[in-house]
C-alpha cells in the first residue's frame, strides 16, 4: 500500500496508528508528528520541509569545478579511486570517494559501472608469505603509444605483496626464468608457484585437457630441481587474486608513467624497480594471517645452470653440435681427444652466453654470438651435489720458480752408499756363505 491508504485506514480507525507505523517503517514517535501534522494541515503537511534549502554540507561550486576541469585536463585516464588518491596527495582536496563517484558520473566523465556478475567465493589466503606465489602477464599498451608489452608480475597469495614486476616485449620462458631467478636471489625459496598453463609451464596434450605432468618443460624442469611445486589454474576465475591484481596495474600503471613522462621500456622498468613496486605494496599489500615465513634462503650457486635453457645433442664426427642455424665447435679436452658421438648438454644462459657439459665436465663456453669465451664462466656448482668442473679448460700450475729439493753429495753418501760399496758388501756376503755349504755337502 501507498502512505497516503495506509494513514487513511488509521484516521478511519480500521488499524491503529501503532499499526500503521510499523507497516510505514518509521517510528512511533514519527508516527504522532506525522498524525499531528496531518490534522492541522492536511496532505501538504506531510511534504518534507527541507525541499528548497541548501543542504548545510553542500560543496561549493568552485571546488566542483575545479574537482571537473582537473579530471578533464591533467587525470582524465585515471580510475575513480586512483583520481580520488590524487585529489588528496597532490591537491590537497578532501572529498569523500561516493561525492566524486557521482560527480563525475553525472558530468558524463565516467561511465557508470556494469552490474556486477554472479556471487562468488574467494579462495583463502595461504597464512604464511612463501606458501604461494602467483605469476602472470599481461599484454597491454602500458606506454601509452601503439607498442603493446608484456608485464610479467610475480605476487605472494598470503600478503598480495609484489616480488617482481617488469616490462617484456613478450613472456617466455626466458622471461619468466628471469623473474623466478631474481625472486629467489632476493626473497629465497618458495613452496609452490601458480600458473596459467602457458607453454612454457606446462605440457598439455589436447587444449581444455589436464596439462602432462610427467613432461616438463624448461621452467618446469628447473623448479622441480629446486624442489618447488607449481599449480595450474584452469580458469581466470582460479586465479582470480592475479586477474584483480593486474586490473589495478591497467589502471594505473600507464597514467603513471604518462605522468612521470616516461615513454620507453627500459625508464619503465627503472621506475618499477625503484619507485613504483614499493608504493604499490604500501597500498595495497595486507599482513599475512600468521606470523613467520615460508620462505627459506637458498645455498646454491649453480643458479646459473639450473635456469638456462638444456638442450641435448649429439656430437657430430667434426666434433661440432647445433642448434637449429648455430654451430659451436668443441676444442680436443684434457681426459678424451674426441667427444665424436657422444651425448652432451647445451645450456644457453640468461645472459645470451652458451655452454657445453659433457657429463660434469664443461668443454666450452661461447659467446652470445658464437665466440669462445676464456673466462667468465659461471659458478661452479656447490654443497651435495659437488663441483661440475673436473679440471676442464684450466691452466696447469707452473712450479718453474720454486727451487728444486736437492741433496748434497757428501750427506748421500753418508746415508745411502755408492754402487761399488754396495757390491763389495754382496761378496763378503757370498764368500762367508761357501764354507758352511761345502762342510754341509760332505
């Protein structure tokens, strides 16, 4: 019923007035001031009384438009909520998020927002930071131009916070070995890392099927000889924590940049590293659930080795193996004067250079264009599993500068007696033996 039919079936006296405010809603005490107005003044009185005045917290026009024309002019890509931060740190402008939500709305700035979809439940934070870590990219045109990039983040599931973040021209599995490398120089190993099931995560066998846990690919391969675990997600939905986060990043990551004026990859990354990943975690990061870490330090140093690309070859009879259009040369080593047929390693590292083990012996090292590198091999590797040089490719020490150990004529002879004294010994010897053989014979 309307109002007006529920206060003309009270003043009839077919509901009592009690009634009546319980089915309006409002109060008793509201109720009687409504009746008493009703009395006196019939329908009109019940018109709300503050219609036509000014309301007491009513923003004045200039602030209004200044609010406008900076959103107009200078913020005009930014998100509300980003807009809103600016508003406060850069203009000192104290609005309440809804007023500047409406206000640009309604001046047709902002589109209103899309009906939410379907209710869903969010997974549970892992308690601990190191539990999970979350990797991603996300192509977009992040330097405001026609050039479109690859963001590669890595972020942890317990805290949000943001361990890596950088602009690639494309994700791979260079790129991510990259990220995952750095993250465990500075933070340490993780448990588990979650994934989309890009190629160069996973194997899968047939599209829409389950990935092929038993094929490992090149990142694959290295984490689990780290010991790490990684999870594939097989919907947007499942890793809903880094699809939230990297609508953040698209919001306000290239105004950012447009703002700082920075207009190439390289100033970018620079400005993520040392400015921008950090004022991110300040906002919007969150303290884990429990206290402690999952993280553990890491005493490897063949970290070189393991995040490298390995490919399998066979030596050719010319003792050269390839890849595709490049050919390296193996040089005659120290244990074996030819490697012809045998089965070796190819790494090529992160930095573009090349490396060939045969077993745990490295015979070559290259360059990124194919030349032989003397020195500025990569670590060696330490603790159970042992040194993978055996001596290869090293120099023997020189002892021509020590002076040679020697021993004086007159102490050797003293000591050790000449070759014509030792035979005189031998045949008193023999003639001392002759009589007790005879008397023996007779």
């Amino acid at each position: 019923m309307k109002v007006q039919d529920v206060l003309l079936k009270a003043m009839a006296k077919k509901i009592t007035w009690w009634a009546a405010a319980e089915i309006i809603g409002v109060t008793d005490r509201t109720m009687r001031r409504w009746r008493e107005r009703l009395e006196a003044d019939g329908y009109s009185g019940l018109a709300d009384r503050r219609k036509g005045k000014p309301s007491v917290k009513r923003i004045p026009l200039a602030t209004a438009e200044k609010v406008l024309g900076l959103y107009k002019e200078t913020y005009y890509d930014l998100n509300i909520r980003h807009f809103h931060e600016k508003l406060r740190e850069e203009h000192d402008i104290e609005l309440s998020y809804t007023w500047v939500q409406k206000a640009l709305q309604g001046a047709g700035l902002v589109a209103k927002r899309r009906k939410r979809g379907p209710h869903r439940h969010r997974r549970p934070r892992r308690p601990l930071p190191g539990m999970l870590l979350h990797i991603d990219g996300s192509k977009h045109r992040w330097l405001n131009d026609d050039r479109w990039y690859d963001l590669i983040v890595i972020l942890d599931d317990a805290t949000s916070e943001i361990y890596y973040a950088q602009l690639v021209k494309e994700e791979s599995t260079r790129t991510v070995m990259t990220g995952l490398r750095e993250v465990i120089e500075t933070k340490g190993l993780f448990c588990a890392l979650y994934s989309d099931r890009g190629s160069h995560f996973f194997v899968t066998v047939k599209e829409g099927e389950k990935v092929d846990k038993h094929r490992l690919t090149q990142v694959g391969r290295a984490l689990k000889e780290l010991g790490v675990q990684m999870i594939a997600a097989y919907s947007p939905q499942a890793r809903g924590r880094s699809e939230r986060s990297f609508g953040t990043w698209q919001g306000r990551l290239p105004q950012e940049l447009r703002l700082a004026g920075i207009s190439s990859a390289e100033g970018a990354n620079d400005f993520l590293r040392e400015r921008y990943i950090g004022e991110f975690n300040t906002k919007f990061s969150m303290p884990a659930a429990e206290k402690g870490t999952a993280f553990r330090r890491t005493g490897r140093a063949d970290l070189d080795w393991i995040f490298s690309v390995q490919t399998e070859r066979v030596v050719e009879k010319d003792n050269t193996v390839a890849i595709r259009d490049r050919t390296w040369q193996i040089d005659q080593t120290r244990f074996r004067n030819s490697l012809a047929g045998t089965t070796v390693t190819i790494h090529e590292h992160l930095d573009e250079t090349v490396s060939i083990r045969y077993g745990p012996h490295v015979v070559g090292r290259y360059g990124s264009t194919g030349e032989k590198l003397a020195s500025g091999k990569p670590k060696e590797r330490g603790g159970k599993g042992g040194s993978v040089e055996a001596g290869e490719n090293q120099k023997q020490v020189s002892t021509g500068s020590h002076t040679p150990l020697e021993i004086s004529p007159k102490a050797r002879d003293s000591h050790f007696p000449t070759a014509p004294t030792m035979a005189s010994v031998l045949s008193k010897r023999k003639a001392k033996a002759k009589p007790k053989t005879r008397k023996a014979a007779a």
